[in-house]
C-alpha cells in the first residue's frame, strides 16, 4: 500500500500534513489566485474584492430565508440585513487591527501586517461590500415577481 500522507516537508514537528489535495499544484495555484495571497495588490484593492463578494453572497439568505420573505418589504429587509450584517463584520475587523496592529510601526504599501494598512483593507472591504449589496438590491427590486395561483 502506497503511503500518501506523510509531515509536510518530512519534518514531523510542523503540524501539517501533505496529502494529495493539500499539496497539489492545483490547490496551490486556486489558493495564489485569493485576493488575499494574489501579488501586486493594494491593501485597498484585497478588501473591495473580498467585499464585493462577501456582499453579493450575503444577500440571499436574509432575503430567502428571512422572516418577512413573503411580505411586501422582504428584499427591503433582507438589503437592511446584509447592511447591519456588513457592519459587524467591519466592525469585527476594525476590532483585530487594533488589537493585532497597534504597536506595529513599519509602513508597508502592500504588506497586510500594518495599522495603516489594515485600515485600508477594511475600509475597501466595507465599500465594496455596501456596493454589492446594493447592487445585488437593485437588480432584484428590478426583477418582476411571479406568483402561481
């Protein structure tokens, strides 16, 4: 039987394990498209991606599945929602750069370990996600609804 699964990198002591899927060249090259690990990104730019996308997908569910999805006001209150789920998530990000940043003085443009430029992730992932959800909002109010009788 084949041994598949060994320590990463044979050093028992790191505490990974290199299978198939962890270490193939596909993982790897899906996981160096993120906009977190993607190179030549501003900080900025990492957080309007990461927020258009975490606005786009959040929507759904307050709007499907939320309780007044059969009233009149349901996409309004679902958009709401996403909104006041949006703000605490930045909420929670400004809280870690704080707490994570706050003795760290180097100033790096594209480095995510910084004050200044957490700060600029946050806000970019706060717009682009405000930005999604509204137009996410928009292109659903837009849409006519059927009803089968």
């Amino acid at each position: 039987m084949a041994n598949f699964i060994k320590p990463y990198n044979d050093d028992p002591f790191v505490g990974h394990l290199a299978t198939p899927i962890t270490s193939s060249a596909v993982t790897r090259a899906i996981l160096q498209n993120l906009p977190a690990y993607r190179f030549g990104l501003t900080p900025l730019l990492r957080g309007l991606e990461i927020g258009l996308a975490h606005g786009y997908f959040l929507m759904g569910p307050f709007v499907n599945l939320g309780p007044l999805r059969n009233s009149d006001i349901g996409l309004l209150a679902g958009f709401l929602s996403t909104i006041g789920l949006i703000l605490i998530l930045t909420l929670g990000l400004t809280i870690y750069g704080v707490a994570t940043f706050e003795n760290i003085t180097s100033e790096s443009a594209t480095d995510l370990q910084t004050k200044n430029a957490w700060n600029q992730f946050k806000g970019g992932f706060f717009v682009g996600a405000c930005g999604s959800a509204g137009f996410v909002f928009i292109c659903l109010s837009s849409i006519p609804t059927f009803t089968i009788n």
